[in-house]
C-alpha cells in the first residue's frame, strides 16, 4: 500500500522547509536509507533519507518551493498503484497542508532591473538562455545556482535540461564555455548614470538568524565589558604545546578553555534568562560562531571545562568543516550555556556580539596586535589581544562579568594554569 512521506520536522524551531534539490524522480525505485532529497531547514540543509521501499509514485513540491512542517512531500507505493483516492483523502484531512501556499514560495531566481547596462561578453551571446521564462527570470534550481556562483558561471549561458528548461546541478557541473567568436570581441559601451539592484530569496537560515538576533538585541539589555590581554606568554606556550607529537592547538582554542575554566568560578556568568525563572547551569556547553554562506551557526563542544585544549580544537574544527558542507546536524547546535565568536584571524582588533538567547552572555575575541606596550617602566614591543564581553543585565551584574573576565584573563596570560 501506498505511504505518504511529509515534510518532516528537522529541528526544534522548525516551522517550515525548502526543497533544495530533489535527488530521487517519479517513477525511481526506492529503497530504506536512500536519500530523497535535500531539506532547507532554518538551521542547516540537511539530506532526507526514505525509511519506506517502493517506486517514487508523486511529488508534492518542487526544487525551491516551501511547505509547512507535515504537508505533503511524496508518495511512495507500488509501481502503478493508483493513488488519487489517497490525494483527496490526505488533502481532505490537511486543508492547506497538501501544497506550499503562494506567500511562502521560494523565488526562481534573482530579477535585475530592465535599467541595466552591462558589456556584451562573447560568451552571452554564443547561445540563447533557454532557461529563462517569459519575463526574463532564469530558472535554476537552488544547488545549481550555488555551484555556478562558485564557478563563476553566467547562468544566463547555460542550457537547462530540466522540467520547462530548468537549470539543475547536472547542467552547471557539465558546462562547457561556447567557442569565442571574433565578431563580438568588441564590448558595447556602457551607459552612465544607470542604477541596477539583484535580489536573492532570504533562506529560511537567514530568517531566522534574522528573527532571533532582533528578538535578543531589543528584549536582552545588552551592556559590554572590554579588557585587554598580555599575549606574549600565550604565544611562547603556544609554540612549545604545538611542538609536542600529534598536538594542534590555536589561540581560539586557549580562549574557548579558558571561558570554560572561568565560568566555573563564576555560575552567574553561565546563567539563562526565562520569564520565571533564572538558571544557573552547573554543566558548560560553550558554542563556538561560524560563519557559513548563509549566515551564521553556532555549533557547540559539551562539557568544555572537562576537556583539553587539543580535544576542544579537534572538535571545533571537525563541526566548523561539516557546518560549512551543511553537514552538521541541528542537536549539535543546541544547548550552550555560552558563546565565544572570534574575528582575530580577519584581522579586526575589537567588536561587540549580541547575545544568543537565552545565554546570559557572549565572548568577542579580536586579533592578537603587536604594539608598544609599557613594563617595568619601560617601553618595549609586546603583543595584546582586546576581548569584548555582551552581559544581560537581567542575569549578569556588572561586577559579576568584571570578576569573570579578571579570571578568564589571568587563564589566558598564563596557559600553563589550564593544563593541571
């Protein structure tokens, strides 16, 4: 008998989804395990895998469009099953649910305006852009508009072999230039004082980054404590750590162990805010930001405190790699009780974060400078590292985070504290 597969609930705070790509067709034979498609969530794209075996009957979305959590994704039966009764039985029990409504449907592709006045480049005018519908938009699913952005392909060039000429991955990654032709060598001039905007659909990530960084910003009232770290003996540690067999470790990760330690010493810094409630968390999952292409995760390292800082960067970076490929998974981006976001490696020397509800605080680390500094009395070359700390007043005093970052720069200025 035929069973109907629904937009599944991927995380949490999921609402809705996106079908980025869809990896099976009508009429494929499916077995348990085997990716259907691939799910835009508002965390991470996540690969959806069959737990039915069968033949792909129907699919109730297409490549870029979106549906609430529970309306209808696919079926998946025998070969020829009729399934019309089990359409209207489904829409019957779901009204609305079956399809994407018109307000939440993903855009194609982005539009320019009809104002623009560019080069004609021998490769636009080598073929015609069968991918594009009657006002002008090219159509392409989401993965091959990805990997042509990549590439650095002009959509605009390429033949589209899917459904009504639709551009998908197969199109983008088999793409051959067309052969330059000496007429058109010359480019057309351009037309000053003409304006041209491009617009691409906001992902459901990037609502949501959007969502909760605006709920944080304007409900959490947000102070900033900033102190300076004497860098050099982190350095020197650094270099003799680093020299021992099988042993990496980054300035990031003596950060992230370091807040780790100090929170310890101060519960009040690793706190939570709710209505009714605070809560002091006895446990430290510290989240560490990345930032993918659209937007932002945070994915966390458990129990921080308890592990050395060559396991921390391990990890740290085995989930930034995988958070980057859309791999990462959305319980790994659960559950911090606070975050450290580092920009030192783009060279910015101090900034200020907002925090991530509902932690009580985060860390901003800027880059390590070299610069005059005074000891002893004397002015001499040293090297200093500028850390910004976002305190929610309602949970985190002011002395209270002035006392934690004394702590958490005491830890830093002298490493060798961390490896008892």
């Amino acid at each position: 008998m035929a069973e109907i597969i629904t937009m599944p609930r991927l995380s949490d705070t999921m609402t809705e989804g996106v079908v980025a790509q869809w990896l099976k067709k009508v009429g494929d034979k499916i077995s348990e395990g085997d990716i259907l498609a691939e799910i835009e969530t508002d965390k991470a794209t996540m690969e959806f895998e069959s737990f039915s075996e069968g033949t792909l009957l129907y699919i109730g979305l297409k490549d870029g469009e979106s549906a609430p959590v529970d309306s209808l994704l696919a079926i998946i039966g025998e070969e020829g099953e009729d399934i019309d009764a089990i359409l209207k039985e489904f829409k019957a029990a779901t009204p609305g649910a079956s399809k994407a409504p018109e307000t939440t449907k993903t855009p194609e592709a982005p539009e320019k305006s009809a104002a623009i006045a560019e080069p004609v480049k021998v490769a636009e005018t080598a073929q015609a852009p069968v991918s594009a519908n009657a006002s002008g938009r090219i159509i392409a699913s989401p993965l091959a508009k990805k990997i042509a952005s990549e590439k650095g392909i002009n959509l605009n060039t390429v033949s589209g072999t899917g459904d009504g000429g639709r551009i998908v991955k197969s199109d983008v990654e088999n793409y051959v230039p067309a052969a330059v032709s000496a007429v058109a060598t010359v480019a057309a001039p351009i037309v000053s004082g003409t304006e041209s905007f491009e617009e691409t659909p906001n992902s459901q990530m990037r609502k949501t980054i959007a969502r909760r960084l605006a709920e944080s910003k304007f409900t959490a009232p947000h102070y900033y404590l900033m102190l300076e770290i004497n860098m050099d003996n982190a350095i020197e540690s650094r270099r003799i750590i680093n020299e021992l067999p099988d042993t990496k470790v980054s300035f990031n990760d003596m950060v992230v162990k370091a807040s780790a330690m100090a929170l310890k010493k101060h519960p009040k810094v690793n706190s939570q805010w709710f209505d009714d409630r605070t809560r002091i968390n006895h446990h430290v999952n510290i989240g560490v930001a990345v930032a993918v292409e659209d937007g932002l995760v945070v994915p966390v390292t458990r129990f921080t405190d308890q592990k050395s800082m060559t396991q921390i960067g391990a990890e740290i970076k085995d989930m930034a790699t995988r958070a980057k490929s859309k791999k990462l998974t959305p319980a790994e981006m659960e559950g911090s009780t606070f975050t450290v976001s580092n920009l030192g490696m783009f060279g910015i020397s101090e900034f200020t974060s907002i925090i991530n509800q509902p932690n009580s605080a985060i860390l901003s680390v800027g880059a390590i400078i070299e610069k005059p500094v005074v000891k002893n009395g004397q002015i001499v070359v040293g090297n200093t590292m500028k850390i910004t700390l976002a305190c929610d007043h309602r949970t985190v005093d002011g002395a209270t985070g002035s006392a934690f970052l004394q702590t958490l720069k005491q830890y830093i200025e002298n490493p060798v504290t961390m490896l008892a």
